[in-house]
C-alpha cells in the first residue's frame, strides 16, 4: 500500500495487493488492483489470469471468461488459463463449452491429469445428458488410476461406476471417500461424499460434478 501511494503506476504492487486482497476474499478490491495492474502494464498476463479466477469468484464468470480468453492470446501456454476458463463455464453451466475446454487441455497439456479428472467429471455427472458418456468417464478415470490416487480421483470413479449403472461398485469407492475425508477432518467432503452416497444407495447416478466449494 505504501508502495503503491507513492507510485499508483508500480504494476508489481498492485498485483501483489490484489493476491494478497483475493486471499482474504475481499473480492472487489482485489479486482479493482488487478485491473490497476492491467492498465499501467497491458502486457502483464499473470495479473490478467488473477483478474479472471476473482471475477469467477465474485459470481461474475461471464467476464472472467473473456479475461481468460485474453489472456490465452497473449500466451497460449498457460495451462491454469484454459483449466480456469473450464471451470467458469462450468459456473454458467456451459457444460458443452466446459467439455470441449477440458477435452482441448488433456490434448494440449497431457501431462497434467487435472484436465482429464476435470472432464472426466463431467462424462460422469454433467445435468447435461448431450455432455455425459459414462464409459468415456471411466476410460479416463481408468488412465489416471496408473497415476496417484486422490480423493478427487476416488469420488469421480463413484461418479462414473454410478452414470454407467454398477451401483455396487459406485457406493464401494464413495465409502473409501467418506471415510478418507472423515479421517483427515474435510468437513466439506464428508458433507458432499454422504450426499452422493445416498444417492447411489437408491440406484441414483449424481448430477452434480462439481460442488461449488470445488470450483476454483
């Protein structure tokens, strides 16, 4: 701050304020230092990407769409760039949009299985019947199985045991779930793994794929 009131034109400070405002959920004004940001240093694509997931957390995913797709023109590198701009159309329930987006990261940036967990997800659970493919979902869960497991990992391989109608097997893996958060003390899972669980106990696939303390 004292940086930045001898010198509003210090792009760095500004960026740096405006994690620092993100971090304590003060999402307005961490916008307005981002867009600060932007202004004194167009080419500054980091705080753009910043700008984007904060306007996607203040509900507002439409703009943060754009302020992705800014950004992957800049730099066509930036993998968290096209993983966000999936997770905000999943916020606008674009799941076809969402789909492709993840569909294009798993080709583009194979090496980072988020992409693939993340449309894997939506295979599985998407409200969208156009967007799901159960055994599609499970081929991918099926790839990543060779790789660390994770409780994410573990809840998406309930999703899709459960889209493709192996309930059995679907309220096996979501138990290893329940029981994993309830052992490490993540409430929120608990919460959301119960949920999808009973589900599945009434032979009911899920048709959230992602809860919205998931969403980045």
């Amino acid at each position: 701050e004292e940086v930045i009131r001898r010198d509003p034109t210090q792009a760095r400070a500004q960026y740096s304020l405006g994690v620092l405002l993100n971090e304590a959920r003060r999402y307005d004004e961490a916008i307005t230092r981002f867009q600060s940001a932007i202004q004194h240093e167009p080419g500054y694509v980091q705080a753009r990407v910043q700008l984007a997931g904060v306007l996607a957390r203040a509900g507002r995913p439409g703009e943060a769409v754009a302020e992705y797709a800014r950004a992957l023109e800049t730099d066509p590198s930036l993998s968290e760039a096209l993983y966000g701009r999936g997770m905000a159309f999943v916020r606008l329930r674009r799941y076809r949009d969402a789909r492709d987006t993840f569909a294009e990261g798993t080709k583009r940036f194979p090496e980072q299985p988020l992409f693939k967990l993340a449309l894997a997800r939506l295979l599985a659970a998407a409200p969208d019947a156009q967007v799901r493919d159960g055994r599609q979902s499970m081929a991918l869960v099926n790839e990543l199985m060779k790789g660390p497991q994770s409780i994410e990992l573990a809840e998406t391989a309930a999703m899709g045991l459960a889209e493709i109608g192996r309930f059995d097997q679907a309220i096996d893996a979501q138990q290893s779930v329940v029981t994993a958060a309830r052992k490490n003390n993540l409430a929120p899972v608990v919460q959301r793994a119960t949920e999808n669980l009973a589900l599945y106990a009434k032979t009911e696939p899920s048709r959230r794929p992602f809860a919205d303390d998931e969403l980045p």
